[in-house]
C-alpha cells in the first residue's frame, strides 16, 4: 500500500511517498518539501493569506517531483493523506481540497492527520526507529509536551505548557535582541559564541511538582535584561556589542534546554521507561541534543530522533503517520470527500475512527 502525504498547515509546503509493506515499519520512498522562509522574512514572520497562496502554487509541481523520484505514477498511489490540523486554517484547508481532490479523481480513500502526531512519530522514519513504549517530548513551534506513547493513537499526556512553548521562547527571544525571522534558528546560531552562564536567567517551573512548561516569564527576562544593557550602553538592543548579544542568546538558549532536559528524566523516572522520543523543530537544536544525549547515556536510556531534515514540518512525517495509523488499525481511510480542517485540534483528542 502507498500512502501519499500533504502537508501544509504553516510555511512549509510537503509533499512525500510512504510505502506500507504488512507488519513492517513503513519505508519512504520519496518526499519534497518547499520552505516559505524567504517570503515571510520581508514581514518578521508568518503571513497566512500569503503562506496559504503559496502552498496552491507548490502541491502539485512537489507531487510530481515526488512521483517522478520513486518511480511511480497517480495510479500507484492507494491513500492520500493530509494535514488536518492544527494550523493556519486557510493553509490547511489547500492541503485538504487538494488530498479530496485527488481522492475524487483516482477513486481513491483519504485521510486527515493530526499535525502534531505526524512530528511524534516521525522518528520512526529515522535509521534507528524506537520501538513502542516510550516517553515522547514533542516540541515544535507553540506546543511543548512530555507524554507517554504505548502505540499509535495510545497517549497519555504527561505535561504541556501553560503559555509559551519553547518554540515561541526561541522565536520571540530572538525578535527582541533583533535576529529577524525565523528566530529560533538563529538564536540558536548566535548562542555558539556566546557564555551559557553570561546572565543568570529564569527556569520556569523546573521546581515544580508537575511536568508542565512556561516560557512567557523568560521571555520577560530576556527583554528586561536586554533592555538593561542597552540603557547601559546607550544604544538600542540591537546595536550591542556582539560578544553581548551571543552571550545573552547562549545564556536563553541555556535556561531553555536546562528546563525541557531536566523535565524530560523526571518524565522518564516518573514512568519508568527507558526510552526517549525527541520530536519537533526545536528537536533539531544541538545543545539540547547534546545534553539529552549525555545525561541519558548515564542513565542507559536509548534517545531517538528524527533525522535532522525531517524535524521540521514535512510531508513525510504526515504519510507516516497516515500509514501507521492505518496498520494499527486505529483509524480507515474514507471515500467521503467533504472535508473540514481544525486549526485548533488537541493531540489528546484523537480517537479511534476520527
């Protein structure tokens, strides 16, 4: 069976070719992908008539650069996968006329899939796939989350943010020291040359006796130890020196990555697993992946993640995830093409059959 996945809930148009073969771990056979990033920089962030105006001019030509790389045709293709939600609404909605549409013309099913459950199980489409159970922390753009996975469609949420996400705490970080769009990246970047203890930052919550995340009074932090210097130096923020600035990103990028590792163990101490699924954009960071890495090797605790390219929204993950779906059994694929999208649409309210 071959599952062709669409997605396009954000800025990032894919597009990718899945293959199911029984019991197996489904096999990719080919995916496109086509980033917004230079369109949206001219704005400082995401425009989402433009973002959605671009995706209809992308999905078929990746389509055919996806058939064109695996060798197949419209013929061989046995589902058409989407992205359902959550996302820009206007986005997700031609990601799904689109899917519908090609349903309708080849006579073949579709279904929609949750965004968030394609970037948990997107590692499965890595060269050393996890194997079901394990603690998950899923951290892409405003969701932080630590669940337990003990299979497909079986979470159990162990704790979410409360208002900004790490994603968001990179992201707007990076617009107040004036890095552009998109932040979390450069950030990221900067914080290279920078001292991780040059400013003595907040961890939200990381005393707590739960496994929620917050993020917005860290950002405050930021802006106010940024605004600080500047007044010092008499300048604006992003006119300070530059060893200034990347020691000011390192020290955020720091309080950050300290809070999702140690929240992480106790997550996997709390459950008693010995497995870690790392899923995500910010997944992709080095320093989180070089901590998580370290402190789990101590605790002979196998850590998996998708391959780098994949952390981002992608098509693959969404055929993935259409695919497992389908050979768990927890969901059918429909010849009904009337669709509706959900911009806002909880992880933990998928269920058999939706």
């Amino acid at each position: 069976m071959r599952i062709l996945g669409i997605e396009s809930s954000c800025d990032e148009t894919g597009v990718a070719l899945v293959e199911l073969r029984g019991s197996e771990v489904p096999i990719l056979l080919a995916h496109a992908l086509y980033s917004q990033i230079e369109m949206h920089q001219a704005y400082g962030g995401v425009v989402p008539e433009l973002a959605s105006r671009d995706h209809i001019r992308r999905v078929l030509p990746l389509t055919e650069q996806v058939l064109a790389e695996s060798k197949q045709t419209l013929a061989d293709i046995d589902v058409v996968a989407f992205t359902r939600g959550p996302g820009l609404a206007g986005a997700l909605l031609v990601g799904a006329g689109v899917a519908c549409a090609l349903g309708a013309a080849l006579g073949k099913p579709v279904l929609g899939v949750h965004h968030l459950e394609g970037h948990l199980l997107s590692p499965f489409l890595s060269i050393d796939p996890p194997e079901f159970p394990f603690v998950a922390l899923l951290v892409s753009g405003g969701h932080t989350q630590l669940m337990r996975v003990d299979g497909v469609g079986r979470y159990d949420m162990l704790g979410e943010t409360i208002d900004d996400a790490a994603g968001e705490a990179f992201d707007k970080s990076a617009k107040l020291l004036g890095l552009g769009y998109p932040g979390g990246p450069a950030l990221s970047k900067l914080a290279e040359q920078g001292d991780p203890t040059a400013f003595k930052l907040p961890r939200p919550l990381l005393k707590s006796d739960n496994l929620d995340f917050s993020f917005a009074g860290l950002k405050t932090a930021v802006m106010v130890q940024a605004k600080k210097l500047a007044a010092a130096q008499n300048c604006p923020v992003e006119a300070l020196p530059a060893q200034v600035l990347a020691d000011l990103a390192a020290s955020t990028q720091a309080a950050i990555v300290e809070v999702l590792v140690k929240k992480s163990l106790i997550a996997l101490k709390k459950s008693g697993l010995k497995r870690l699924v790392v899923a995500g954009g910010v997944g992709a960071n080095r320093s989180l992946r070089e901590q998580l890495n370290a402190e789990c090797t101590k605790r002979q605790i196998r850590v998996h993640y998708p391959e780098l390219h994949l952390c981002t929204d992608n098509g693959a993950m969404i055929a993935m995830a259409a695919a497992m779906r389908l050979q768990s059994g927890q969901q059918a694929a429909s010849e009904v093409y009337a669709f509706d999208v959900k911009p806002r649409w909880p992880l933990d309210a998928i269920q058999i059959g939706l």
